[in-house]
C-alpha cells in the first residue's frame, strides 16, 4: 500500500483531539470510543489495511489465514483495521499476528473489538489499540469475512487507504480524500491552543487570550 509520509509525519506532530476539533469544524464523523491502547504504546498513523471477522461459521475462510492475508496486503507503513462489530467479545488479534505484522512493517493494530497477547506485542514493540483484553483464542471462534474491503470500526467507515490515527486519547479515521484539509486545520488548533497556553503563562489575563483567537467559536462551521 502507498503511504505520504510526508503526510503522516505531519499527522504524527499533532494529537487525536486536535484531530477531532478538525472534523467538528469540517462536519466529518470519523470518531470512534473506547478504542484504546492495551498497554502505553506510541502514537501510530497510516492507511488502513482492512479485515473483516465475524462468528465462526459465517464465512469460509479462517481468521489465522485471513489475518495474515490482510497483513501481507496492507504491507509497510499501514494500518491493520479489523472490525469485529459481529463478534466483539471473541479475540480479534494474536502474538503470532502481531509479530508478521512487525515483521512486514505495519506500523500497528486496531479493532473495535478485543485483543490478547499484550506482553508479546510488549516485547517486540508493536502498537494494539482495542476495547479490551481477551485470553482465549480466535480458532473455532471467528471467521474471517473478507479483507482489503471497506469495513466499520466502531461504526465508523473505513476503507481501504483511509487515514487511521491512535494515541492515548482514542482511534479516529480520516477520510483519505479530506485528508489534506483536516490536517491543515488540526494544525490550526493545535498552533491555537499553544498560542493561548503561552499567554497565560506571561501573565495574560486567561479569559482575555482565550477571546483574542476567538477559541469559544473557532469550530464553528462557515
């Protein structure tokens, strides 16, 4: 998969909520909840590699050979998305998974539902973002319904090539063609937000910094 680094390092300097400020401002619904890191893990940003589980016998092929499909697929640089919105109780991701993700250079993991493993993702490094920790494993559980197709996280559509972002603060996902225009304004917040922090600390009266750059009704949309 392609991957703006350019794009994503910029992405990178700026945080989920500057994010969120950005798509309240542009009318995009592309925050999810409760989709947090398992253990305190870096910041990650990429195109999404999608994968799509649901119950054990709802569809063909296996979740362990699917999931390693949709790695391969996604390669270097991306984001391995798996929506388990059918079977969100079931584990959705594995240490064996996590470590050919790293191997092929994913940059991390992220699924509306429940992961295990967390102390191998640990040991080699591997950011997972989810809504909880499972023991059990996925074989005889899930089936894997597809991959490298447009899927839900969290309720949230995502597609192939869309821009996820993670970061203790939760798990957004960009629109890839209105990426652009959401990073210029979450730059805009955060550049915003560090002007008024500066103020008050010389001694600005904080009521006053915060009505110079009008921030009461800078998400107001045009």
């Amino acid at each position: 998969m392609e991957v703006d680094r350019n794009l994503i390092s910029q992405f990178l300097a700026v945080s989920v909520p500057n994010v969120s400020d950005a798509f309240d401002r542009l009318g995009i619904e592309g925050c999810t909840s409760n989709i947090l890191p398992l253990y305190p893990c870096q910041k990650i940003c990429g195109p999404a590699a999608t994968l799509k589980l649901v119950p054990h016998g709802q569809a063909e092929e296996s979740t362990v050979l699917g999931t390693l499909r949709a790695i391969v697929k996604g390669g270097a640089g991306s984001v391995l998305v798996i929506d388990a919105s059918e079977n969100p109780t079931v584990n959705a991701y594995g240490g064996v998974a996590g470590a050919t993700s790293k191997h092929h250079g994913l940059v991390g993991c992220v699924t509306d539902g429940v992961m295990r493993d967390v102390d191998e993702y640990k040991g080699y490094g591997m950011p997972v973002y989810a809504r909880g920790i499972s023991q059990q494993s996925v074989r005889g559980r899930s089936s894997c319904a597809g991959y490298g197709i447009e899927v839900k996280l969290g309720g949230v559509r995502v597609r192939p090539g869309d821009i996820i972002m993670a970061d203790e603060n939760g798990t957004l996902v960009i629109p890839q063609e209105r990426a652009q225009e959401v990073l210029q304004f979450a730059q805009k917040v955060r550049a915003t937000e560090e002007r008024v922090i500066a103020e008050v600390r010389r001694g600005v009266d904080p009521i006053q910094a915060h009505e110079n750059v009008q921030y009461d009704t800078m998400l107001q949309r045009s």
